[in-house]
C-alpha cells in the first residue's frame, strides 16, 4: 500500500473547535458589558446628569443613590429606546452558543469514531463562532462611536449634531444645496458630449489629424493638472474682469460649471479613451471591412460598448464633481456649504456643516445603485438564455 | 481581364515580409482556397484585398480597377469585398438582426424596413429567422458565424473573403458553416477561402493555391494539388497533413 492510499484510510481528525467557542462567548461577554455600560452613560446624558454632578457624586459615595431614581424617572420613549439598545449585544450569543453546542457534539462524534459527522460539526463551529466574533467588532465600533459622540457632556455631539439647530436650518441649507444639484447636472451633461468629443480628437487616426490630437492631449494634460479649485478661481474671477462680451458677464453659478466642465472633461475624456481602447480591435476591424467609416464605426460600434463598460468609472468621476461644487464658495456662490458656514459661524455651531456632510453622501447613494442595475440590466439582455 | 488580379504583392510588418512578390488572379465564379502552414500569409493576403492592411507594394487590381495603394477609396471598395472571420466579430450590444441591418442602413442607406427584408431573408437562407432578435453571446459559434455571413451577404459584395471560418468552431458545428459556403459556391458567389478543411478545400474549389514563403508556391485544380503535388514542399506539407487524419 502506498503513502498516499494510507492518508485516504486514515483522514486527518478534526482539531476541536472548542477554542474558538469560547473565545466567541468571551467577546460577546465583553462586547455586552461595554455596550451596557455606554447604555448608562447615554441614560445619565438623557436624563441631564453632567460630569460635574458625576464627581459631585462621587465624593459625596452617593452615586447610585443619586442617579438610578433620575435615570428612573426617564420618559417612557426614551426607557424604550435604551431597551432595545440593550438587546442588541445580547444577540450574539445565539451564534456563540450554536458554535459551543456544534463543538460539544464533534466532541462526541469523535468519541463515537464518526470523523465525517465531527468534520461538519467543527466547521459549523468555527463558522458560527467567527459569525459572532466578527457581529461583536462591528457592535463594539458602533458604541465606541456613540460613546465618542456622548463623551464630555456630549461634547462632539452638541459640536457636530446638534438637533435642535440642525432641524432649524435644514431648510435653508437644503434650498441652498439645490445650487449645488443644480450645477453638477448641468456640468454632468457638458462633461458627456465635451469628453466625447475631447476622446475622439485625441484618437483620430492619419497623419492629417495629428494637429487635432496634439490639441486634445495639451487640453488633457493641462486640465487635469490644475487644481479644480484654482480653475474655478481664475474663471470666476478672472473672466469677469476681462470684460468680454458674453463669457464676461456670466453669473458665478455658470463660471462654476464652465470651470468643472474644463476639469472634468478632461478627467472624463481619458475616461472615454480608456473605455474606447478596451473594446478589441477586430470590432473595429468588423465594422471598417463593412465599408462603414471611421466615424460610423465609432458612433455604432465603439461607443456604444465603451460606453457600457465606463459606466463605472464614470460613475465615480460624477461623483467627484458633485463634491467638487462645493469649492464654488471661493467665487461666492451660496451652495450649501457656503450657506452652512455662514449659519455655523453665526450659532457658533458646526452643525449645519454636518448636515451639508450628510446630503452629499446621500445623494451618491442612490446613484450607485441605479449603476449597478443598468449594468445588471444589460447583462441580463445581451447574456443572458433566450 | 481576371476578376481579381494580384501582382507582385509584397506586404511588409516592420521587418517582417509576409508577402513577398505574390501573383494570383481569379476569375468570376471562382471558389479559390488557400491553403499553406500557420504564417504563411493567407490571413494577410486577405485582409490586403479589401484594404484592412496597406500592401508595401506591387498592386491588386478588381475588374481592372486598382484597389490598393493611395487614393482608393477603401469604404467603396469593401462595400463590394465582404469578409468573413475566424473569431465572428459579430458587434456584442447589438441583436442579430442589427448585425445585419447596420452596414446596409448606413453605408447603403437602406430604409429601415428595406434593410429589415433583406436581413430576414438572408436569416431563412442561414436558418436563423427565429434567433433574429437574439443577441451573439445567446447563441453557438455555428450560429455566430452563419451570422457573420449573412452580415456580409447583406452587402450584396461581388468578392467574398473567408477567413478560417471553421477554425474557432468546436469540430459538430462545422458542418452546417461548410453546407452554407457549399451553397454560396454553387449559387455563383466568387469565394476566396483560407482555410485547414482540406477535405473541403477538395470538394469546393475550383483552385487551390498552396502559399509557401509569402508567394503562391504552387497552384492547380484540387485533384491536381492534392493528388499529384509536383512541387517537394507541397508534397511535404500534404504529407503532414494526411499523417495527422486531415485529408
């Protein structure tokens, strides 16, 4: 018999999972006993108990005595909500303890010499046990979080969230931020038909274009080097001391879109390039040996396949105009974060910053998802069995 | 006056001459297959004719009228010359109908509904009416290449080029790609083949030219070329080929 029927005779046994369990049970233990004691602290904030009754407190050895009645006497709303918060460490203990039990039965399939049933109940195990490991790191960052937030008599809360003025002036930050939407639509569409047109003279072909490419490779390199904000600058200031007819008289909103249209178009030009050069050269070749020309082949050949492959890329250049509109404050344009530090410095109070901060990652949200159910879609039709 | 005329083609890749000096005419009605090692030239000879690739000199004539070097209009000339490829080609984004329909809406600026009559005629011709609305990567490389040729055939070309059609199909779909080129020879169509199906090179052609070191090495009728060989490499070559099972 040789080796290696010899090691299919004998499988290797399962090294006890046991471990892990109760590494899972410990983490789960501390985890809860951390979330609960954030808990307490968010019931002394709720229910107005500074850090200076605290050590009031605690010199007088009243503590207890002291805070349980005015946690106590907290609303009903308020009881609910710490409740749940409660809980919620208390549920990893259910994959903690399935990974202890699955570990105690290997132990006794292994006991019983059933190597195939004690594998499965091992990797159960183990699997479970990481579940809870990994739930226990992700809750443990969520109170650490909140406990940073209510740290200090709330002082990165009352700092950054402040409620009461946040729904105060959510208003008017909003109108203002509709500049912003404004003109990162507007951007978005010039950016499309400018980069396109800025790609296809960097690739047309012969010797008698070579003019227009090296003019569309200096646009490229120079507007993807400067800095987005120097460019808004120059324009926005710039343009209107010039005293040209028309390009001088334009409101900072167009300066701004006429500025993130040069920067980006160039950014979304290379975008483009890169997508129009991954499509495979006998596509090209396909179409040409049609007799369709070079612009033909590229507006129903090319294109429209590149295209479908830069959606995401492209995705996230739009991305970063939409956050690059709000460097149009440095020409005076009230976007939402010019409108929001006008409020922070007027309430002393970065509140209505945070609110600018949370409008821009909500809008991208929605979009990343629309992204990735148009290319899903495409797939399904050009892919998928008929 | 040949239908097609080669003289003294040489096409060169940097250093690397491919064709060098290569003569062939072919007349109306030919089906004429090339036939020679990997690299030796049958690729580019094709894609030399419609223009895909400049020839570096000597020139190729169709009915008389030069088709190579400066001021041929490349787009008419391949309105005239279809090809067909190894690897399909046909264009992913788009159904097989707008395979098909593409080329004679835009180039021939066909209506809509003409180019659309043409199409399905031709997909009753390849048996693919049903796939019509289909998209390349739902359907096999046997019913991709009948595709292909049918794009082609939409032009209505006087030449056509095929490229090792047969090459990229897994070996039960290259009969019912064989059938179709079967037909097109009989109808007529003037076909210039490269190709490694010698057994159909034999049934098909009307000439076979055995191209060895970027010249037409040796050439004749197929029971000529595959029975009597005169020359000591296409002898050679045959004899590689009948060794592995191919002949």
């Amino acid at each position: 018999m040789t080796d290696r029927s010899a090691r299919f005779r004998a499988p290797s046994i399962p090294k006890s999972a046991m471990p892990i369990s109760l590494a899972a049970l410990l983490v789960s233990s501390l985890t809860t006993l951390f979330t609960w004691w954030v808990i307490w602290q968010l019931a002394l904030v709720l229910a107005g108990v500074t850090e200076e009754k605290i050590t009031n407190a605690n010199e007088k050895n009243v503590y207890w005595s002291e805070m349980l009645p005015r946690v106590a006497a907290l609303p009903i709303w308020a009881w609910l909500g710490l409740g749940i918060l409660v809980l919620i460490p208390l549920w990893l203990f259910i994959p903690a303890f399935k990974s202890a039990k699955a570990a105690t039965r290997a132990k006794g399939y292994l006991q019983k010499q059933d190597l195939i049933a004690a594998r499965v109940a091992t990797a159960d195990s183990s699997n479970t046990a990481w579940f809870s490991i990994g739930y226990a790191i992700f809750i443990l960052l969520g109170f650490t979080g909140l406990w940073f937030i209510i740290a200090k008599d709330v002082a990165v809360g009352s700092t950054f969230f402040k409620l009461d003025l946040m729904l105060e002036k959510a208003g008017l930050v909003g109108q203002a931020f509709l500049t912003n939407v404004f003109i990162f639509m507007v951007a978005q569409v010039f950016i499309l038909i400018w980069a396109l047109i800025v790609a296809l003279a960097r690739m047309i072909p012969g010797e008698a274009g070579q003019p227009i490419r090296l003019l569309a490779t200096f646009y490229t390199d120079a507007f993807r080097g400067l800095p987005s904000v120097i460019t808004i600058y120059l324009i926005g200031f710039g343009l209107p001391l010039t005293g040209i007819p028309i390009l001088g008289d334009l409101s900072p909103v167009w300066y701004a879109i006429f500025a993130l249209t040069l920067t980006y178009g160039a950014y979304v030009a290379e975008v483009y390039r890169a997508g129009i050069e991954s499509i495979h050269p006998s596509q090209m070749m396909a179409a040409r040996s049609l007799g369709l020309n070079f612009f033909q082949t590229m507006r129903f050949v090319i294109v429209p396949q590149a295209v479908r492959r830069i959606i995401p890329p492209l995705l996230n250049d739009f991305v970063g105009l939409q956050k690059d509109t709000a460097l149009v404050n440095v020409i005076g344009t009230i976007d939402a974060f010019n409108q929001a530090r006008i409020l922070a410095s007027n309430n002393f109070n970065l509140s209505t910053v945070t609110i600018v901060a949370i409008l821009f990652v909500l809008i991208t949200i929605p979009q990343a998802r629309l992204v990735d159910r148009l290319l899903e879609q495409d797939a399904r039709k050009t892919r998928g069995a008929k | 006056m040949s239908f097609l005329e080669m003289r003294g083609v040489v096409k060169r890749f940097g250093s690397l001459e491919v064709l060098r000096g290569l003569n062939l005419s072919i007349e109306e009605h030919d089906v004429v297959c090339l036939i020679g090692a990997s690299g030796c030239g049958k690729s580019t000879l094709l894609r030399c004719i419609n223009g895909l690739e400049p020839i570096s000199g000597g020139e190729i004539q169709i009915l008389g009228d030069r088709v190579s070097g400066a001021g041929v209009d490349v787009n008419r000339l391949r309105r005239d010359v279809g090809i067909v490829f190894q690897s399909f080609n046909l264009f992913p984004h788009m159904s097989v109908l707008e395979n098909i329909c593409l080329a004679p809406r835009q180039v021939l600026a066909l209506s809509k509904a003409e180019a659309e009559a043409r199409a399905y005629e031709l997909l009753k011709r390849v048996q693919l009416e049903q796939k019509a609305k289909a998209y390349p990567d739902q359907l096999s490389g046997g019913q991709q290449q009948r595709v292909a040729i049918a794009r082609a055939l939409a032009m209505q070309p006087m030449l056509m080029l095929l490229d090792e059609i047969t090459s990229a199909l897994d070996p039960e779909l290259v009969a019912e790609v064989l059938d179709l080129v079967r037909e097109l020879a009989s109808e007529g169509m003037t076909m210039l083949l490269a190709t490694h199906e010698m057994g159909f090179a034999k049934e098909v052609s009307s000439k076979v030219c055995f191209l060895y070191q970027g010249v037409v090495h040796e050439e004749g009728t197929p029971e000529q070329i595959f029975s009597a060989p005169k020359k000591p490499r296409t002898q050679a070559f045959l004899k590689s080929i009948i060794e592995a099972g191919r002949l």
